[in-house]
C-alpha cells in the first residue's frame, strides 16, 4: 500500500486591522516584507525561512541551506494545520513522543502509539 506523503505548515498570516489608521503605510510595508529582496535578507542573515517559492532556488541561499530545495518541494504539497483551539497541547504531546524517540527512551513505533493515544483523548 503506497501512502502519499503530506507535510503540515503552521499557517502564519500577516493582515491589516479594520480599525488601522494607515492601510496604505500598513500594506507597504506587507510588500516590503514579503518581497523577494527582503525575503533573502531574512533567510541569509536570520535563518528564517522564506515564504517565497522563487527564493528557495537562490544559490548562495542554497549553499548556506543545502536542505532548501527539498523544503522548497515539501512545501508545494503542504496543507496547513488542523485548526482547532487544543493545537498548543497536540503539539506539545507530538513534540514529547518525539523526543522520546529521538533520545532512544523509545521505539518510533511505540512513541507514535502513545502520542496518538494521548492525542486522541485531548479531541474528545
């Protein structure tokens, strides 16, 4: 059986208030920030992942991240993350059976079965 691999993302969202006094100035910025050139400076000398497809195949960005062009593949089939108000808790148990495993305190099999476990109580 040939299971399709899918990757979550945390859905970040960037927006202007209603109530904001300076939607022009506010939406400026939006495009500063999310522009390419801007983009590159934050992921070159901040380490922070872009948000533009057309960054991840920028070379000196490649050689200081040789993992971004399979970051950038994972990412054309990424859905974003359940949203529910408990995703504070699911991650927070994810990210300790993961550790478990990591560390060898566990099987990836059983950590898994635990986490899934544990995560099933906190949904009902």
């Amino acid at each position: 059986m040939h299971r399709r691999l899918i990757h979550l993302i945390g859905v970040w969202l960037l927006g202007i208030p209603e109530a904001s006094k300076n939607h022009d100035t506010a939406f400026d910025f939006l495009l500063y920030i999310t522009g390419k050139e801007m983009q590159i400076k934050m992921a070159s000398e901040a380490g922070i992942a872009p948000t533009r497809d057309s960054v991840y195949p920028v070379a000196d960005l490649i050689s200081k991240y040789p993992w971004y062009p399979t970051q950038a593949a994972a990412l054309k089939n990424a859905v974003g993350r359940p949203r529910t108000t408990k995703w504070g808790e699911l991650e927070n148990v994810f990210g300790t059976y993961l550790q478990l495993a990591l560390i060898g305190s566990s099987s990836a099999e059983e950590a898994l079965k635990e986490a899934n476990a544990r995560m099933k109580e906190i949904l009902e």
